[in-house]
C-alpha cells in the first residue's frame, strides 16, 4: 500500500497498479480471475498435515454392522 494525497491506495496483488473499489484488492476483474485460476490450480495452497484416511471399513464412510 502507498499513501497518495492523504489517502491509502492499494496495489493490485497481480500486476501492481492501483487496485480499484469495485474489484478490491484487485485492478480488474481479469486479475481477480487470474488469482482464483491459481488457487484452483492448486498453484497457491494454505500448508498443512496431510492426514491419513484411518477408515476401518475400506473407506467409504459407511457404518459396519
């Protein structure tokens, strides 16, 4: 963020220009799509632990009786 004539302007995370109200925090909505494509890319991810699939009854979910 910049400050510009007493006021706090963005940057778009994308490309870096100033970002625009109606798409914030991005300039565009080409750069907000952009974004989302990465994270169903899976080119962004939030880390974590992998977990195990510890299903007794050969993973489907389902109650044994």
């Amino acid at each position: 963020m910049k400050k510009e004539n007493s006021k706090i302007v963005s940057l778009c995370p994308v490309c870096n220009v100033t970002s625009h109200v109606d798409y914030q925090p991005f300039c565009s909505r080409r750069c907000a799509d952009k974004d989302l494509l990465k994270w169903l890319n899976g080119e962004y991810y939030i880390p974590g632990i992998e977990l195990l699939d510890l299903d007794d009854n050969g993973g489907d979910g389902g109650i044994d009786n």
